[in-house]
C-alpha cells in the first residue's frame, strides 16, 4: 500500500507533542513536509523529522506533495487554511476549537463537501479508555436515567508548555478569539456530547479573566449546561489551577455515579447505589506536563478515515455542535442570560 503523504501546517507544542510524533510512529503515512511563519521553527521541526520545511502554507498545498494535512495554528487561522487545503483537494485534521464563528464552521463543512474531502476535528477527549468504557456503560443503560454531571478541566495556563509562553497567540484575543474556554471547554463540551448521546441546549455561564492580567482571553469559565432531555450539570474550563491538572467528568445516574479521572490510581470508579464499587485501572489520560501526549488515537483515526474511505471519528458537523456551546456561553457571559442553542443548528 501506498503511504499516505502528510504535512503540518503550524509547528508549535501541539505539533510537537501530538500530531508530528503521532506522523512518525504511523506505518501507514510518511511525513513529507512542515510549515511555520516562524523560518527557524519550520527548519528545526523540518530537521528533526527529515522533511520539506515551508513558511507559507498556500506554498505547501499548491507543491501537489502533501494528500493530508494537520492545522496546528492559531485558532483564528483554522478556518482559512483548512478551507484552503480542501479546496487543493487535500484531507484536513483541524486542531480544536474548529474555527471562531458559525460562519467559519459552516464554510469548513460546505468546503468539505464540495472536494470530498476528510474534515476530521481533533477532539480527543472521545478516545481515553475510561471516556470510551462509561461511554458503555452509560449506553447499556446499567446506571439508569442520568440526573446530573459534573465537568472540569483545568491547569496552571499554556504558559508553561506553549513554545512562546506568555507572548504567545494563546493569550491574544485577536489570534486565539477565546481564552480557555476555548482551548479546554471545548474538548469537555465535546466529551459531554458523547458521553451522555445527547446535545446541549442551554447554556449558561460566567467566563471571565481573574488570573493572567496580561492575557486580553478569559481563563476561568464556569457554564452551567442543559441538555435535550433535561439533564442540567456544571463544566469548568480554567487556566488558574496553579497546583496541578483537573480533568475530572463525574456522571449521576439513578443506579450509580460514574467518576471518570478523578482518582489517581483509578481512571474510572463506578459507585452503584446498593454499595457495589467498581474500579478500573484503564490508563491514566495524558496531559503536557507528562512530557506530551503521543497516543491520543486522533492521528491513528484520521489516517483510518482516509485510508479505508470511512466517515471521520470526530466530523466537521460534531466539531461544530461542540463549538456551539462556546459561542453560546460567550453569548451568555455577554448578555447575561440563558442562551439556547439554535436548534436546527444542534439537530444538522
């Protein structure tokens, strides 16, 4: 078989920690090019990994060299370059969230259709063991109507591991267009979504600045969620937990509570109500501070889409669905109330 051709389109941390180790460790692809406006971080990456290096991605896409591409850049370009690449004819893995506004995500997802080409959004909070084993459970129907949940992500900033720090994109609302409810909300609206086989229709919350003055983005939001059939739970998404990483989902069933990444030696523990505890040892999520995180299956999937013709893991119109709850809860910050969540939008 032949090897899937790929390249990178931006060559920060994400790049770095996921997409270009996940590349290499890949039989099925061979890396073939990397872009950066930065010249001497595209040389480097270019270097390590034996391949092209580009400063320009409308260059990379018109040298007919790459068939796929990662998007790896600031959030507000996500947009634009994969319309793009698809419109060169070439398959897109977008890194989250999709793009800074309905309209973009809906450019993204006609553009696709218009090529034929693979959309595939790299939410990867879809694939840890313990999401995907209560995923199951949830499914079988073992704990009975859910009532509520709880959801939180939360770490020190991208700061601390982004190749900039803190004159990076991260921080810029020009360039990043929402702080972290962007950058972590997203992945846990997106993981509530497949969790509960549900959409979210009312959104809540308060997302504001109270640790990084010299960001201009939020990096504490607390939304308070409900979704079609009722179920109202809580997500936080902060940038101010200086002590170490949140990234807990606590499920509340009528039979049992589900807590997912909550415990350290246990990825999942189902507490039933009649005292039955089960724990399962699945393997623990990965995060940047544990030196980057080169398993996340969202390469892996994407590369299976392409290769074997198969609808993408995590599509253009799931993408979007999980990005409609950020823009809602940036609505209701900005309101002040209760937003619902168009419906023909959801329900697409």
């Amino acid at each position: 078989m032949n090897k899937l051709k790929i390249g990178v389109i931006g060559c920060g941390s994400i790049a770095q920690h996921r997409h270009l180790p996940e590349y290499r460790m890949n039989q099925q692809v061979e890396l073939v090019a990397v872009c950066d406006i930065n010249k001497e971080r595209a040389n480097q990456a270019a270097q390590k990994y034996g391949v092209k290096a580009y400063t320009s991605f409308e260059e990379l896409l018109q040298s007919g060299e790459v068939e796929a591409v990662s998007v790896c850049t600031p959030n507000y370009l996500h947009a634009p370059i994969s319309i793009a690449a698809l419109r060169a004819g070439v398959h897109v893995l977008c890194e989250k969230p999709m793009a800074t506004s309905a309209e973009e995500a809906e450019a993204m997802i006609e553009a696709a259709k218009q090529s034929g080409k693979k959309l595939m959004i790299a939410h990867n909070q879809r694939f840890v063991p313990s999401h995907q084993k209560a995923r199951q459970i949830i499914e079988s129907g073992d704990i009975g109507k859910i009532y509520s949940f709880r959801t939180a992500f939360g770490h020190g900033g991208p700061e601390g591991w982004s190749v900039e720090g803190k004159e990076g994109w991260f921080f810029q609302k020009e360039k990043a267009f929402v702080g972290a409810m962007g950058d972590l909300g997203v992945h846990k609206t997106d993981l509530l979504r497949y969790l509960l086989g549900e959409e979210i229709m009312e959104v809540g919350a308060f997302v504001d600045t109270s640790a990084k003055d010299f960001a201009t983005v939020d990096d504490n939001a607390v939304c308070i969620l409900k979704t079609e059939s009722g179920i109202i739970g809580t997500l936080a998404a902060s940038w101010a937990y200086t002590a170490g990483e949140d990234n807990a989902t606590i499920i509340y069933g009528e039979k049992a509570v589900l807590r997912l990444e909550d415990d350290p030696d246990y990825s999942l523990i189902v507490q039933y109500t009649n005292g039955e505890l089960v724990k399962y040892q699945l393997g623990k999520i990965q995060s940047n501070a544990e030196g980057g995180q080169s398993n996340s299956h969202i390469v892996e999937q994407f590369v299976d889409a392409i290769l074997y013709d198969k609808e993408p893991a995590v599509t253009g119109e799931e993408g979007f669905k999980s990005l409609q709850v950020i823009l809602s809860a940036l609505e209701s910050q900005k309101t002040k109330r209760v937003v619902s969540l168009k419906a023909e939008v959801v329900m697409k």
